[in-house]
C-alpha cells in the first residue's frame, strides 16, 4: 500500500484539529497509524510533516522537556477581532 504524503498531511491536521487536548508526537503517530493502517509510516516521517505543517502554520508545535524532550501539537486557533 502506497500512502501519497499529502495523505499524511491531511490525517495529522484532521487527528490534531479533532482532539480536545494538545498531543504528544507519539499520540500523533499511533493515531495516524490507526488510520491509514500502514507499518511503512515511521516517526521520522510523521515528525517531518508535522515541523512542515507548524512551518505552514496549519498548527502549533512547541518543544518541552530537559534532554530530548518531547513536541506537543495543538490545533491554530483563529482570533476573531
């Protein structure tokens, strides 16, 4: 099964933009990998497309933690003036 990488995109902005909580990069993963059902999707892979998508500004990224640490992700919320 060939999974195209905008594919990847889409689940990991439609699984963020749907959780009530912000998530960690691990919870992201199982998550897409639940979905498109795929054992060729790897960390590393999911990993660069969310830092493209905080880059984009389709969602937000912060890094927390001593040592490495971990990412959390949340959906960009939209200010109304």
């Amino acid at each position: 099964m060939v999974i195209r990488e905008d594919e990847i995109c889409a689940r990991v902005v439609s699984i963020i933009n749907s959780a009530g909580e912000p998530l960690e990069t691990k919870e992201v993963e199982q998550r897409v990998r639940e979905k498109l059902k795929s054992a060729g999707i790897t960390r590393t892979k999911i990993f660069y497309r969310l830092n493209l998508l905080r880059g984009d500004g389709a969602i937000n990224g912060k890094f927390i933690g001593p040592g490495k640490g971990v990412w959390i992700w949340w959906k960009k919320e939209i200010v109304k003036k």
